[in-house]
C-alpha cells in the first residue's frame, strides 16, 4: 500500500496494524516513497533503540 504522510497522520493506528499483518506499507512525500513500515521482532527493538533516544 502506498500512502501520502499527509494522509497517514490520520491512519497511522490503522497502518501499523496492516503492517504488523504483513502487508508493506510504504509513506511517500512529493510522489516519492520515503519510508517503508515493516514489524520488528521484540529482541529487536534493545538492540536498535528508540527514535527518541536519537
């Protein structure tokens, strides 16, 4: 599934759920695919951090 940012704002709950699911989600910004959704394992997510840690 391709999908504006703009229109994600509003779905992202409904976007990481298809993800989880399996289905590729990819967020484009200007007509280009900027970002790729895909689930991670939990023994993943110590190793690689938050966003927010930066």
């Amino acid at each position: 599934m391709r999908i504006s940012v703009e229109e994600a704002e509003d779905r992202l709950e409904e976007l990481v759920q298809r993800a989880e699911a399996g289905e590729e989600i990819l967020l484009t910004l200007k007509e280009n695919v900027t970002v790729r959704f895909e689930p991670v394992q939990r023994r993943d997510i110590k190793s690689r951090g938050t966003v927010a840690e930066g």
